[in-house]
C-alpha cells in the first residue's frame, strides 16, 4: 500500500469523484455559479469550520502522544484562521459577521460535522483524522485541479476562494494530513480495520458531495425553481 490515504482514495474512488468533480465545482471552475449558490456556501462552511474546530481540539484529546497534540492544535488553528478568511470574504458578498452568528446550520451541515465528531468520539485519533481527510485533503486537490481554469477569467467571482486552497501554504497543510494519516497507521492494518476506514472514508467523500449539493439546491429554491 502506497499510504493510507491514498489507498482510501482507490477504493472509494466513485463517491471520491463525486465529490471533487461535483457539478458545484464545474460551475464554480467555468464562472458559472449562481450567487445564491456560493453565499450559501460560504454561509454555511463558516459554520462547518467552527465544527471543525471542535474536532480538532477533540483530536487534542484523544492524541496519545505530546506531538500528537501539538499537530492537532496547530490543525486546529489553521481553521481557525480559515475562519477568519471566510469573514473577509463574506464581506465582499454582503455578508455581515452578524449575519454569519445567526443564520442556522443547513441538515447537510449538521450531518456532516456530526458525523465527523461522532467518529472522533466512538473511535480513536486514526478514525477522526480518517474522517477529516477528504475535506482537509480535497479541497487542496480543488484547488489545484480548477486554478489554472479560474486564472484564465480575469475577473472570477471565486478566485480569492481559489487562490486559497491552491496556494502553497494550504497544500502543505493537506500534505501535512496525508503524512498524518500514514503514521497513525503505523504499518499495515488489520483487513477488518482497514474496511471500517474505508467506509468512514467514503461516507465522508458523500457528506463531502451533499454539501456542494445542498448549496445548489439553495440557489434553485432561492430563484424560484424546485431542487434537482
């Protein structure tokens, strides 16, 4: 096995796909996303990044080692910076802090962040940081895979956005957590240990794809139209 991850990637590669390649990222890479789509997103990861947070302070926990713990805390402060970029950038789209404090967790929101702590919670560090990796990993491959796309349009709504994950600094957090997951491994796994992580994996590639989805479901219902 070449690493964890990237055997975990192989064999959910379908809800993998699904997620990298949804139609939110298409239509995001093309110039094309509605507004209402990308608001809601923003709105709504804010509130999946305080989660997230939670999640890395419960990594702080359930670490059995000093390093561990410093790792997950200096996870836990790269989201929260995350954050803080969010704020920014919410700004430039008319959205307030105030506005971002009150609005309500979406159901893909909640299902996904729970699920994220429950695994952290139920199972052991390796279970958690499993769970964490296709959002902390994905999206630095987004980033990669649709800058070049978004650098051709002068002018791209998303391209802070972008520029973001794709940046240096964001793709050594994600190599980071790839290095993470194969020590946690510590060598090979047991077949049955393997398959739990394979499944933690892939449900966390769908929420991954329900999250886009729940965005432009907001944008139809936003502009009068049933959701797909």
């Amino acid at each position: 096995m070449s690493g964890l991850f990237e055997h975990l990637k192989a064999t959910a590669l379908p809800s993998w796909e699904a997620y990298v390649d949804h139609d939110y990222v298409r239509r995001l890479a093309a110039g094309e996303l509605p507004a209402a789509a990308f608001r809601f997103y923003l709105v709504q990861d804010y509130l999946f990044l305080i989660q997230f947070a939670r999640a890395q302070a419960l990594a702080v926990y359930k670490s059995r080692s000093l390093a561990e713990m410093r790792a997950s805390k200096v996870a836990m402060s790269a989201i929260l910076d995350e954050t803080d970029l969010h704020v920014r950038i919410c700004a430039g789209w008319g959205i307030s802090p105030e506005d971002l404090e009150r609005a309500p967790e979406h159901t893909a929101t909640v299902a996904y962040t729970r699920f994220v702590l429950d695994c952290g919670m139920a199972g052991d560090l390796l279970d958690l940081r499993t769970a964490l990796a296709p959002c902390v990993i994905g999206y630095a491959e987004i980033g990669v895979r649709i800058a070049t796309k978004v650098r051709s349009r002068p002018g791209h709504a998303q391209s802070v956005w972008v520029e973001e994950y794709a940046g240096e600094a964001y793709q050594h957090v994600a190599a980071e957590a790839r290095a993470d997951l194969d020590r946690l491994a510590d060598g090979p796994l047991l077949p049955a240990r393997l398959r739990q992580l394979e499944r933690i994996f892939a449900q966390a590639c769908d929420l991954e794809a329900a999250f886009w989805q729940m965005a432009l479901d907001a944008a139809d219902e936003d502009m009068g139209r049933e959701p797909r």
